[in-house]
C-alpha cells in the first residue's frame, strides 16, 4: 500500500503547492497532520515510509491501542473531542492538542501538563458556524479564554482551529475559514498573542482552507482510501 500512498500523497502535495501559489504564500508554512483513524499500525507506518511526520488521531482509547505499535519518531496530534476526565491521558500521548474547546478544558490541560513537567501547545476550538451540532467555543468569548491563558505556564495557545458545515462545494466552506482568520487577525491585534496556526481543512477543502491561511491541514481519505468502518455523520467529525 506504500506505493499508493504515496502516489496519492505527492498528488495531494502538488495540489497544495498550487492553492499556495494563488494566495500568495509560502509552501513551507503547511504541515500535513495525517489522520490515521481506523486504520492499524500499518498505515502509520506506510505514512511515515512516505516521509509523513504528523499522525492525527480523534479517539483517546484508539490512539493509546495503536500508537505503542507505531514508529517511534512521528508527532501525534489530538484532533477530536476532549473530555476532562481523559486529559491525563492525551497529554501522556500526543505532542499536541487541536481542539481545546473551554476554559476550564485548557485549564485542565495546563494542570495536568505541569504536573508531567511538561508544556502542550494547543489550538482553541471555535464553533463559527454556530451549528448546535458542532463543539467549539462562540467567538466572542476566545478573547475572554486568550487573555486567562496568559497566567498558565504549561499551555501555549498557538492557534485556533474550526470545522464548518460540510457542503458538497468545498467552496461553501470559505466563508467559515475567512471568519476564523479574520478572528485570529482581531485576537492577535487585541492579546498580542501570536497564533500562528490555523488548523483549518479536510480532504474534501483542504485548497479552499489553504487559501484563507491554514497551517495545519487534518487529512485521512485523500491520503488512506475510505475508512474501515462507517462512521456516523453527526456533524462531529474533526477530520476526514
């Protein structure tokens, strides 16, 4: 399978080399979180024969069966849902978390990271769309959570992350993607907070996410195939 991931991967990288080319930007500012979930050790370890250094995982209890038969030398990514009660365990796992969605979520994070001795960059979950179905904090309230962050020395808010609503147009999902860079633009301005990361796009927008200013882009299906088993599509999906 090796070989088919990597035919699709260098086709993937030519098309983000092309999105980068319209908007202007430098190639060098995206990664690739490569969105294992489903799939065994093997395909981590296809991916990282393809030189992929980023793995995404949405399950805590996948993530721990999987990642001890993985390499040992790639950067897991929490990318879904977070509960409080399983923090202990993603902080021991993955090198980064994509979806902190509450203060009291960072703050937990940052408690639990102190007492690991150790400092875990995270992306701030928002709900743009205000879809009831999605998590996510509103907007208006990552300034509030931004400026507490400041007081807790082992969280780095590196960047804000969103999944819009899924549209057969990946063009639907540009004006969702605008708004979190136009927010992080305010943020910036207001906290003096950095955020250089925008984990923004999936297989089927990842060029439209690119061109409003992605950083990190969550990939699965246009890197692995379909998945082994259907998942439900409940609007919660953070990857694809």
């Amino acid at each position: 399978m090796s070989r088919e991931v990597q035919s699709r991967l260098d086709e993937v990288q030519g098309r983000i080399e092309a999105a980068c080319k319209r908007s202007g930007r430098n190639v060098d500012g995206v990664k690739i979180v490569a969105v294992t979930k489903t799939f065994g050790p093997d395909a981590v370890a296809e991916a990282a024969e393809c030189g992929m250094k980023i793995i995404g995982e949405s399950r805590i209890q996948e993530a721990k069966q999987k990642i001890q038969f993985c390499p040992g030398n790639l950067e897991w990514h929490m990318i879904g849902h977070l509960q409080r009660n399983k923090v202990k365990d993603a902080v021991s796992l993955f090198r980064m978390i994509h979806s902190v969605d509450s203060l009291r979520l960072l703050e937990t994070v940052n408690s639990v990271s102190a007492a690991a001795g150790v400092s875990m960059p995270v992306c701030l979950e928002v709900n743009v769309s205000g879809e009831g179905s999605k998590f996510g904090m509103k907007p208006d309230e990552v300034f509030t959570v931004l400026e507490n962050s400041t007081s807790l020395m082992n969280v780095d808010v590196v960047g804000l992350m969103t999944v819009p609503p899924f549209t057969p147009d990946p063009q639907g999902a540009r004006p969702f993607f605008a708004a979190l860079r136009e927010l992080r633009d305010k943020c910036r301005e207001k906290t003096g907070v950095p955020l250089d990361e925008l984990s923004i796009g999936m297989s089927n927008d990842f060029e439209i996410a690119l061109e409003e200013g992605a950083t990190l882009v969550r990939l699965g299906s246009v890197l692995f195939g379909d998945r082994k088993k259907k998942e439900p599509s409940d609007g919660l999906i953070l990857d694809d």
